[in-house]
C-alpha cells in the first residue's frame, strides 16, 4: 500500500512518492511479497529462492547459479559484474566497485545470468516453457542453443557432455556417427556380393541397424585378411574389395558415447545431377548472393582487417588466392562427386500436365510452408528450411536441375539419406468431380509442385565468372599448390620443383599424405586437373566443409575447430587478442546502427580511421550500450568481449598478423549472418559451456516421465513436429471479479466424462487476492474467423464486432481444450464457449496474460484457405469442421493411441483420416527417435508408457460379458453397420460410405490396434469432450439407467451400449475371425487338389 491506497505498478509508486507525500514526514509504504511486485528483490519468484520453487535459496545458496565470492558480505567483495559501462560508472561511484581480476569466476553481468543454467540442465528441453512454468525459464539461453544447433557450430565445434560412456557432464551437441556416409561410400566398390550391397544399402538409411553393421564389418575384416595373406604369400583366394574399402572398416566401430545431431548441410554425393558449374561458383563465393536469407557462412571477401594501406599486399594475396580456392572447390566438387543418382521417372498413368496453378495449392497444402518460405505465400514464414523464393533461379536453363527437383520433392532420402525433408507420398491423384466420381485425369502432385517451383519470378543470375584456368589462375593454382605443399619434410624449393616438374617421385608414395598422391606422375596434360584437386582436397579440410556436408572420400575427417565444451571456463589469457584494440580503433570501429536489426546479413558495421581520428583511442561512451559493453570487455581482455568480436568480424583477430603468416595459416572461420541479438544469445550459450558439474545433488535430474518429456521434446524440434501440429494450446491466465462470468451450461453427461477437481483446487479457484480479483487458468484457443483465419472479436451479444466498430466492448469466444474451474465452478471442454473480456490494446484477456500456442502454426494459416478451396466445389461443407481436415492436434496423443501403434506408425505412416488435405509423411526416423516420441506423448498426458495392458482384449473378459448376452459382439456389430450410425461416415474394412469426403471419419476396422479402451470410451459417448471441434455427433445420448439408442439394436442401458460398442472395436479382430471357419476352406482345399488316380495306378495298386 502507498498511504491508503493498494498499488499494483511502478509507475503509480513513482507518482505517489513524487507528488502526494510531504518533504520532512515520513512515507508508509507496505510492501506484500509475491508475485509481479514493483519491490520485489529477485525475479521469478516461482522459479527461484522459495521453498515451493524448484530452486529453494536453502538448499542452492546464490553462487552455484551467479557465481561471485559467495564468503563476500559486502557488494564490494562479492565481483558483481556491471551489464553496461554506464552501470559501471555508476556503481564505481556509488559503491566503489572495480574490476577485481584476481578472482576468476566473478559474477555473470544480467545480461549473461542464464548461461549457469547449464552447469545443471544439460537437455535443452528441461528449460523451455511448460504447464507449470509458460513464461520461459531461460529464454536467451534457449536461443542461443537453438540457434547453434540450426546453424549446425557443432560441424567444426564439438560441445561434448560425457566423461565417459553415461556420465554428463554438460550439454551433449556433437555429430551422429558416419555410419550412412561410409556405407555410401563402401557401396561404390562392386566387389560385394549382392547380398552384402543391399546390406550396406539398408545401413545407408538405417545407421541406428547395429546388428548390420557389424555384419557388414566382418565381411571387411575377412576381405581385409585375404589381402595380408596374399600380400604375404600369394594366396590364391585373393580380396574381392579395394584397399581404400578396407580402410573405412574403422568408420563403421562403435562408439562409446555417440553423438546424435545429423549434419546440417545438404549432401554434396550427387552434386553434379543437381546443379550448374556458375550457379555453384557463386554459391561459394557468397552464399548470401542467391539466399540473403541463408544459414550457410561466408568463407571468402572477409578483409575487414586488410584496409590499412600498409595491408595492401597481403590483400592482394587474399584477391589472388581465394579465386583459385573458389573455382578449384567448385569444379572438384562436380567431377568428385557421384554419377549413379538416377532421377525420378513420371508415373505411367498420369493423364495430365503439370499445373503451375495446382502446384501452389499443393504446395501450400501439402505441409511444405511448415518448414520452407516462399514469397508466393504471405501470413506464414517457417525457417526450418530454405526460403524457396528463387529456387527457379537456382535451375534456370538447366534440363537436370528439372529433373533433380522432381525426384528430390518426391523422394529427398534418394539424393541425401540423412536429410530431414520427409518423403510427401506424393502419389498421382485420380481427379473427381463435385460429387466424387472420378473424371479420369489422374495428375502427378510431384509435378505439379515442381512446376510452381520453377515458374518463380526470380530475375536473379550469378554474376560472370571468371575466365576457366587463364594463365594468371594457373599460375597462381600453382603457387598455392606449393604453399600447401611446403612443409618440414618436404622444404620449398622442393616443393617448387614437384610442383612445375614431373611431380613427387611414386617411390615416396608410402609415407605421403593422401592429398599428396595426387601430385604423382604430374604432367603437362594432367598437371592443372591434379592440382586443381589437390588444392581443392586441401581447401576443403582447411574450411572444414565435411562437417556440414557429406563429402565423398572425407568420411573419415574430424571436426576441425575448438572443442567447446569447457570454453566458458577458458582462461583468458590462453585467447590471442591480438591487435584486436587498434582494430576497433581504425577500420573495425563498430557502427551501433550497423548492430541491431533483423534477421540476415548486417552491415559490414566497421567504420574508418579518419572518421574517428578526434579520438584517438577507443571510447565505449561513444556506442549504445550492448555495443560499448563489448568494448569494454575486449578492453579487460575477458571471454564475452573476445567471443562477441569472434562472431562478429571471424577474422578481425589477424589484423596486422598476416605478415607474418602462410595464406593458409590465415584464420580460417567463416561469418555466419546474425543480427546483434542472436550473437548474444549464442555467447550466453557457451558462457555456460563449463564442463564443471557441481555435486550430483544439484544435477537436474528428471523422473522417468520428466526424463521422457524433455528427451521427447528434441526430437520434435528436430523433425519441426511443430510447424504443423498444435503440442500445446494457448494458455490464459485471467483475472476477474467475482460474479463477472456467468453459470456455464448444464449438461446430462455420462459420469466417466466429468473431470474431478479435488476441494483444494475449488478452494483455490475462489481465492481472492489483493485487489480483491479472482484468477484462472484457461487452455483453449479462441474462435477463428473463416475468411480471415485470425481470432474473431464478438460483442456481448456474441455478435462479431465490424473493423470500424470503436463503441462496443469486445470478447473472446474461447474454446476450451482442458477442463478449467471459473470462481470454483468447472467449465468442460465441448460444452459451451467462454466469453472473455478482450484487451483493447493488444492481443489476449483484458486483464491478464495469454500465452502462445506451441506449434500449428500451418493448421492455423489454411484454415481459411482449406474452407475456401473445398467450398469451391462443395459450397455446404461446414466450414467449422475444417479443423478436422488439417493436422490434428497432439496434446492428447498419448492417452489417446496405443504406444506401439504409434510407433509402427512413426516408421511407417499410414494414411488415416480420408477428410484431411495432408497425411503424415515419412521421416526415416530412427526407431530410437519414435520411440522417445512415444514416450514424451504418453508421459505428458500421464498415460501409462512403453507399454499397456488392455484388459479389454482377453478371452475372458469377452467370456465374462457373452455369457449374459451371447450375441453382444454381433449385436455392435449391428450398431455399426445400421445406415443411422457409424457406416454413415466410416469405413469399415472394405466397406467405403458415399457422399461428401470432409465428413468421412477412420476405417473402424483399425480401431483396436490404434486407440486406448479408456478413450475410445470416451469418445463414443461424446465426441466433443475428446475433441471440440468435430463433427461427429453423440450416437448414444446418456440416459440414467436407460437405452439410449433402440434395445433391437442393442440390449442394455447407454452405459452398456457404449461399453458393448467399444468391446467390439476394440476385438474386432476377434470379431471378424469368427466370422471365418477355416477348417472347412482346408477341406475344400484338400478334395480339389487331391491327385487323381488313374487305371494304372490301380493294376499296380492291386498287384501288391
């Protein structure tokens, strides 16, 4: 309270201190803890220091989480870290503070406080929002993980989490194991049985097949053996395979503690059925020319830190060089790679040309804007994959990127095995009429989309390339091949004369390098395509391009840069700094308006000497204050200051050092294209990379169900589950006063249906807190325009407010997707809609906060566009059920289908609803990778995991209920087959309904190896508790003791209806065996086939 008035803001503090209270008398001010408190001492109270947090200041202190002397008492002794220099001048004059370099782990400044986060959490998935906790618990951190993952550091950087086998120790992002580029690789020696080849070709899509592996290792060992035992005494069963096969057998080992992320970058083992020499040439110079938007880094025009006129030279050096560099990669990357990817052939049956303009519905509809962006399509913009804008670009003029597109958009596992693009299923399409007869034009979808893909508007072309191998390139070629060359063991001079002459001598072909065999038997014919690719061979392992992309013949190469699993811990006067500070002083002078923005490439950000000569030195005053807090800690030589300069400008550190040094003792790292924010939040990441977990008692560790959710919850990053399924609905947290809502409606609902809330939860409901509001927790999403597709404004009247309408008070019908209790009375899911007050100034509850949905994003852009496509055709088709037609929802996944069910049908996707536009594609998961899906799905709706027992399904339940009503299975079974009641919208097995596609529901034959007893239960009785939206209606209403349908259709109470109803679905299999006597169909068998026996058969018969 402020006097006697309760406050509830800052701003209102501010005002009553400023201009109510007298000057000399004292101002009672008393201050209630809790939460979103003007005085509250420490944030996220629900997070940290209570005992009901789960991270109570008893048992964690303050030190384990900021670092800082924990024995310091006073602010001065404790090394608090100020986040901007003007904090830092500010408390050097208030509090004495200074820099004190004698005590190593000083406190994180605020901006970095997250990063010690990760001496604790190692899974990512345990610090993004939750039920519990929806407003993100280390959001920058999260960021920064994610974006190191996106933009795939871990290919030259490993962040390793192990010591040892299963013990973590930190955040585990490390490559997965070769095993699908060496079995690629091994595939290219015929000399394997063809029993062996479709092992190795098994393994190239399924690396996770261990058992196979090691098959496949003892055939390369027991070739390998042959070769000794020939080599040493002329065997004559000589090795079938090639030395270089042999020598990949290391490749294929186990590994102790394996990493899991796939490389980032797509395969360049077919490269040349893709792409033309100059769009190649220009990719590598500078990606972001064809893709501003792209995640792949430049490598080449970074000279930021040649400008100096006492630089010139070795500027020129870069200019001469890197052309060499740029145009050997190219050409080595099209001759090197393979020529066996055979290209796609169009079904024989399509009728129809492709269409431009179906290509766009398809690719609109058929998921592909989950991940890719496209100008041709606005209101959603996923980054999972490439911006597709100018992919006819790309391909332009060029008959076998045609070719490639179409293979690759039916069938991307062909080309790549490891990519994540899922195969579509994109079959030919029998087209029919409005009233679903077929009209004979079958199209092929494929097609159809490649050809929207290529009809882009793009005028973008690669800029001319240089002249093919001038005598200028040659010369330079050749120089570089000698820089690569020279060594300790093979001096210049030397190296000069190999080079210009006939080559290194085949007699030292033992101890070279394999790099260096190439350079052999050089001549005047060979001697530009053998350094072409040796230089290009060299280049690649200097830029370290295999650990993005799958290179053949670098399956064996490592990761080329830091291991950077203990930088945060990293003293920092192990990192070269340089000239980094005249650097910043002349040409490097940062431009904060060149530091902020969007996403993309930033400006160079760099500045001029001359501009900045009033100065003389470096003032972190003169930036804003992100920019000048880096200054500052390049200043103090500290790990943030080195790390953010590192991101920024990769290179800047050789600045006034390449004199000193080779062109490929250069610094090698690549500019990656983020904007000032992102750079932050990868620096929070590996601030927190300590490699330094404290005692085991404060190691997040999660019970199995948790364990499950956060294991789960990569994987579904990792295939973007999100970009078309809602995981979690919009969460709204409202407050209200008492009286405000009215009673909701009542219902005559089946007793298994109500959701119990305990006396605690009603009693919380009714609480009231200072301002004298009550509060709830609402999951559901608001009502959707049909035109728009975006949430709808009602008035009292639940009326849709007009655009132009200022006067009326606006509301949310909010659909709920989770029972909720109002002022201690229960609101259930289907019933009826809650009208809420809606904020005038934004999005969400008047009072209150709403939180995002997590996923959807796709089902909720075609909503509209689905209702308007399908009513183009068939103008009745309720357009409220068009939810149905989309990607389902999976917050229920898991107490709805059965675990190994959902399994099998992550592995192999069957198409399921016939109404949806889209049905799930094929991922090529590992079967590890579904089931941590299974897992995390069934222990987030608390449903029982891996397996469950449907009691169901035994022979003596079904005894049990027969033995009253011997024909109860064929009585459901006459339920479902009346024209009242289920066939009238599925099908069961052969057995299709007619009329309008967008009602038809599941074939019900497939009931019971899919669904759970209990939901299955549930949802017969009513639908729309299970699923809000649809349109299936209640066939058995709940009558208290009483049928609800006709007992000459079923005998028995509503309750034993529904029960006798998912007994059947549940057996059907059961059901349908008796339907069938097999012993009669052997007997029939066996008097048709029994041979005839002829006269003679007879004479001999009766002769013995």
């Amino acid at each position: 309270m402020a006097g006697d008035q309760n406050v509830y803001d800052p701003e209102t503090v501010e005002s009553y201190l400023l201009e109510r209270s007298h000057w000399g008398e004292l101002a009672g001010l008393s201050i209630l803890r809790g939460f979103d408190h003007p005085f509250t001492s420490h944030p996220r109270l629900d997070l940290f220091l209570t005992d009901s947090s789960p991270h109570p200041e008893k048992d964690l202190g303050c030190t384990i989480c900021h670092d800082g002397q924990g024995s310091g008492t006073e602010f001065l002794w404790t090394s608090h870290t100020p986040n901007t220099v003007e904090q830092q001048i500010k408390w050097t004059r208030s509090h004495g503070w200074f820099d004190n370099h004698h005590w190593i782990f000083p406190m994180k400044p605020s901006r970095f406080v997250e990063s010690n986060c990760l001496k604790c959490h190692h899974e990512k998935g345990s610090l993004e929002p939750s039920e519990r906790f929806p407003e993100p618990p280390a959001p920058k951190l999260v960021e920064g993980w994610s974006l190191v993952e996106k933009y795939g550091c871990f290919g030259c950087h490993e962040v390793g989490g192990y010591d040892g086998p299963d013990r973590r120790i930190g955040p585990d992002v490390r490559l997965e194991p070769n095993y699908a580029e060496v079995a690629q690789q091994i595939l290219q020696d015929k000399g394997f049985s063809e029993e062996q080849s479709h092992w190795i070709e098994t393994l190239a899509n399924r690396p996770d097949d261990d058992r196979l592996r090691h098959q496949i290792i003892a055939v390369l060992e027991q070739d390998a053996k042959l070769a000794s035992q020939e080599s040493a005494n002329g065997s004559p069963s000589g090795p079938q395979l090639r030395p270089e096969t042999h020598k990949l057998v290391a490749a294929l080992k186990d590994v102790e503690a394996p990493g899991s992320y796939r490389k980032p970058g797509p395969s360049l083992r077919f490269l040349r059925s893709k792409v033309e020499f100059d769009w190649l040439y220009s990719w590598i110079e500078k990606p972001a020319n064809f893709r501003p938007s792209t995640r792949m880094p430049q490598f080449f025009g970074l000279h930021e830190h040649l400008q100096d006129q006492d630089d010139h030279a070795e500027l020129e050096v870069a200019k001469r060089f890197e052309p060499v560099e740029i145009r050997a990669l190219t050409e080595f990357l099209l001759v090197n790679s393979s020529s066996e990817f055979e290209y796609l052939a169009r079904p024989a049956e399509v009728t129809e040309k492709p269409s431009v303009e179906r290509g766009k519905w398809l690719f609109e509809s058929r998921g592909c804007l989950a991940c890719h962006s496209h100008d041709g399509f606005s209101g959603i913009a996923s980054d999972q994959g490439p911006d597709l804008s100018r992919i006819s670009a790309k391909f332009k003029g060029s008959a076998k990127g045609a070719l490639w597109l179409y293979s690759w958009v039916k069938q991307p596992n062909r080309y790549h095995v490891r990519t994540k693009m899922p195969v579509l299923y994109l079959d030919p399409i029998a087209e029919k009429d409005a009233t679903g007869k077929p009209t004979g034009a079958v199209t092929d979808p494929a097609a159809d989309i490649t050809a929207f893909l290529l009809a882009g508007g793009s005028d973008w072309t690669p800029d001319k390339q240089p002249e093919a191998w001038s005598a200028d390139a040659e010369a330079a070629l050749q120089d570089l091949a000698q820089e690569w060359l020279a060594s300790d063991t093979i001096p210049s001079v030397r190296a000069k004369k190999f080079i210009h002459g006939e080559g290194i001598p085949a007699h030292l072909e033992p101890v070279l390098k394999a790099d260096e065999k190439l350079l052999i038997g050089l001549n005047n014919r060979n001697r530009t395509e053998r350094l072409r690719d040796y230089v290009a061979r060299r280049t690649i392992s200097k830029y370290g391009c295999f650990g993005c992309h799958d290179i053949p013949g670098f399956e064996e190469a490592k990761p080329i840069g830091t291991a950077l699993a203990e930088w945060g811990r990293k003293d920092s006067s192990k990192l070269a700094f340089e000239n980094m500070h005249k650097f910043l002083e002349g040409p490097g002078k940062p431009h904060a308006a060149h530091e902020h923005g969007g996403h993309g490439h930033e400006g160079d950000g760099v500045g001029h000497a001359e501009s900045h000569a009033e100065h003389g030195h470096l003032d972190p005053a003169d930036f804003d204050p992100d920019t000048s807090y880096y200054i500052q800690a390049l200043s103090s030589h500290s790990r943030d200051g080195f790390i953010w300069q590192k991101l920024r400008m990769p290179r800047s550190y050789d600045y006034k050092t390449t004199k000193n040094k080779g062109y490929n003792e250069r610094l090698r790292m690549p500019k990656f294209p983020f904007n000032a924010e992102e750079r932050e939040a990868v620096i929070t990441f590996v601030l927190g990379l300590v490699n330094e977990a404290p005692a085991d008692k404060y190691i997040y560790r999660p019970d199995p169900r948790q364990e499950a959710i956060v294991a789960g919850r990569q994987v579904l990053e990792r295939f973007n589950c999100a970009g078309c399924h809602t995981l979690e609905m919009e969460q709204w947290q409202i407050a209200f006063e008492s009286g405000q809502f009215d009673e909701p409606s009542q219902v005559n609902d089946y007793p298994f249906l109500a959701k119990a809330f305990s006396d605690k939860e009603i009693a919380i409901s009714k609480q009231k807190d200072a301002r004298g509001l009550l509060h709830a927790a609402l999951h559901g999403q608001p009502l959707m325009s049909q035109e728009t597709g975006l949430p709808e404004l009602v008035d009292e009247g639940g009326i849709p407010i007009e655009p132009d309408d200022d006067e009326s008070e606006p509301y949310y019908l909010l659909k709920l997707w989770k029972d909720a209790l109002v002022e201690g009375v229960p609101w259930l899911v289907g019933i009826q809609d809650l009208m809420v007050p809606a904020a005038k100034d934004g999005y969400g509850p008047a009072n209150g906060s709403a939180y995002p949905a997590w996923g959807g994003d796709l089902a909720r852009y075609l909503f509209p566009r689905v209702i308007a496509h399908v009513h183009e055709t068939n103008p009745t088709a309720k357009g409220s059920e068009a939810w149905g037609w989309l990607p389902p929802p999976l917050m229920d996944e898991g107490e709805k289908v059965q675990t190994d069910w959902l399994h099998a049908f992550l592995m192999d996707p069957t198409a399921i609803r016939p109404a949806a536009v889209m049905r799930m594609p094929n991922f090529h998961m590992s079967s590890d990778d579904a089931a941590k899906l299974v897992n995390y799905f069934a222990a987030v709706s608390d449903a029982q995991f891996p397996y469950e027992y449907k009691s169901q399904q035994r022979a003596s339940y079904l005894e049990d209920k027969e033995a009253d009503y011997p024909d109860r299975m064929q009585s459901a079974m006459d339920v479902v087959v009346n024209g009242n009641y289920c066939v009238k919208c599925h099908a069961v097995e052969d057995f299709q309904p007619a009329g309008d596609a967008t009602t038809f529901g599941p074939n019900l034959a497939d009931v019971h190896r899919r669904l759970r007893p209990e939901y299955l239960r549930n949802w017969v009785a009513n639908p729309k508790r299970i699923l809000p939206y649809t349109g299936m209606p209640v066939n058995i209403p709940y009558k208290p003791g009483a049928p609800g349908i006709a007992e000459t259709l079923f005998r028995g109470t509503s309750i034993e209806q529904v029960e006798g109803l998912v007994d059947l679905l549940m057996n059907f299999d059961t059901y349908s065996r008796r339907q069938i006597e097999i012993t009669s169909l052997v007997k029939e068998a066996a008097e048709k086939n029994a041979p005839q026996a002829s006269a003679a058969d007879g004479n001999k018969s009766a002769s013995r």
